[in-house]
C-alpha cells in the first residue's frame, strides 16, 4: 500500500514538472504577448492543480491538507482572472482591431 | 525515500522560475513583464507548499495563501495602471 501511494505520488508531480515546463518554455519562445498568456495561464494552472493534488495524497485527510485544498481552489481561480484582466488592459491599449495586433513580431 | 520527490520537484521549479525571469527582463511590453511576474508568482507559492512538506513546518502553508494573495492583487494593480493610467 505504501509503494503504491508513493508511485501515484511520484507521477503527479512529474506531471506538474511536465505543466510547468512546458508553460516556461512557451513564455520563453512564443513571439506576442496574447501567446505567451495563452501558454503559461492554462498550463500553470493545471500544473499547479497536479502537485497540490500530489501533496494532499502525502499528507492524508488533516487541517493542513484542507488548507492546502483552499489554496488550490483560490489560484484556481485568480489565475484565470488575472490573465483575463491583463489580455484586455493590452488589447484596450493598442487600439488596433485583432488581425493587427495577432501579426505583430 | 517519498521525500526526496518533493525537493527534487522545488529544485526544478526554482530552476524554471529563474527561466522565467528572462522575459521579465527583456520583455518588449509592460504586459510582457506582467504576464511574467504572474507566473513567478504561481510557481514561489508551489514552492512554499512543497518547503513546507519538505521541513515539516505547518504553519508555511498560511504564508503560501497570503503570497497567492498578494500576487493577484500585485498583477490587478498593475494591468490597471496599464489600461487607464491611473488605479482609481
């Protein structure tokens, strides 16, 4: 029982180390700033998910494990919000219509 | 042997959060550096998790939730600043 929890363990976390890698790589290469939102946010997120999820399986039903959860649940949600704010702070400021602003770079 | 997973796990997220601070330098917008200080942001809040599974220490997971917190309202302020000009 023990050596299955920690293989279940070790594979959400290698798949949040894949999400985050592959959101940092996509912050690094992509070429605007609408891409590199649409590549980190989504891939964060999910990245994080998975290793909150990894430590909650460690740590078992406790008060900690709840407040872990509580975390998860709040950048579950701000993070969505803050990429939404950021896209249309951008997109008010250029002033161009869409295909303009997609062809930059 | 099932802690060792997570210190290898906050090693690469340190690593790739100083990866993610090259955009930040030389992002070509202010938005780019905003996008960029978000993600930081997310990934210094899974480290502090996983520290404090790492050293034991309970009370760390409080200290992640204020750093989400502060991250939101840090990236709201400043795509605010952006669009208008002025935060109120």
């Amino acid at each position: 029982m023990e050596i299955f929890r920690t293989i279940l363990v070790g594979l959400l976390l290698a798949g949040g180390i894949f999400f985050f890698l592959v959101g940092t790589v996509g912050l690094i290469r992509l070429p605007d700033v609408f891409t590199r939102m649409h590549a980190t946010t989504k891939a964060d997120t999910l990245g994080a998910g998975f290793i909150f999820l990894a430590s909650i399986l460690y740590r078992g039903f406790d008060a900690v494990s709840l407040k872990i959860l509580v975390v998860l649940i709040f950048i579950w949600i701000t993070n969505p919000t803050a990429a939404h704010i950021i896209a249309k702070a951008e997109f008010k400021k250029e002033g161009k219509s869409f295909e303009e602003i997609s062809r930059k770079d | 042997m099932i802690i060792h997973l997570f210190i290898a796990t906050a090693i690469s997220l340190a690593t790739m959060a100083f990866a993610s601070l090259y955009r930040a330098y030389s992002g070509p917008t202010p938005a780019d550096r905003v996008v960029s200080i978000n993600v930081i942001s997310t990934k210094i809040t899974v480290m502090i998790v996983l520290i404090a599974l790492i050293i034991k220490q309970d009370s760390f997971v409080d200290v992640a939730l204020v750093y989400a917190m502060m991250g939101f309202i840090t990236t709201v302020s400043v795509a605010k600043y952006l669009e208008k000009g002025k935060l109120f």
